[in-house]
C-alpha cells in the first residue's frame, strides 16, 4: 500500500477530506520521524515499535572491483512488529473481516457514519485491531 492509497482508505473511513487526511498522516509520519531523529523510542502498543540502532564499522566488498572497503558506523531505523500484527500477519485471510479498513468496523456501523477524530484515533477496545 502506498501512503496515497492509505489517505484514500483513511479519508473514506472517517469522513475527513483526503487533503485533511493527508495533513494527519504527515503529521504522524513526521512525529515518528522525528521523536526517531531524537534518538527516542517511538511505541505503537499492538502494531509494532520502532527505534535506532547503531551499526558498528565494518569491512565490506566494493562490488564492481572486489576490494574491500572500510563502512563507516551508522545509526539506522529499526521495526519491531508487535505481537498482535505478527499474529494477524500470520493467521491473515485475503479479507479479514476485523481489518480497520473492512466495510465496517467492529461497531456495525457503516464506514460512512462520522465519528470524532479523537474517538478514531483513540480507538475502543473492539477497534484496537488493524
């Protein structure tokens, strides 16, 4: 899924506009980037964490002339899934019907009734799954 794809599917879901959606997915994209540019730790209970690990200097091979070179260290981006997606990842149907992105959500009501955007990203207990 590109991220395009996933302002569409968010968009229709909560009822916002795709710009305003836009605006909240780049808005939580840059607050992980940017918690990760810190150095902090960035926890998604359920979906995954993610931080920075550092790589260590290391000899490796130049591919075109197979002389070794010297790779610098390097800090990195890192995921962790979190237990519940590598679960769902595991056991997933071609169309669960559980999925955030389904034609309803755990509630029965229809993608097309509007809900707050606090009580969407909060999420209840039944819509903590993906």
């Amino acid at each position: 899924m590109t991220k395009a794809e996933m302002v569409e599917k968010i968009s229709a879901k909560i009822n916002l506009t795709k710009k305003d959606t836009e605006r909240v997915v780049n808005i939580v994209f840059g607050s992980v980037i940017s918690a990760l540019a810190k150095g902090d730790k960035v926890e998604l209970r359920g979906f995954g964490s993610f931080r920075v690990r550092s790589r260590d200097r290391r000899d490796g091979r130049n591919p075109r002339t197979g002389a070794t070179v010297q790779i610098p260290p390097k800090e990195v981006p890192f995921f962790k899934a979190g237990k519940e997606l590598r679960e769902m990842v595991d056991n997933a149907d071609p169309a669960p019907a559980s999925s955030s992105f389904s034609s309803g959500d755990a509630s029965g009501e229809s993608p097309d009734v509007p809900r707050p955007v606090s009580e969407v990203l909060s999420g209840s207990a039944e819509e903590s799954r993906f």
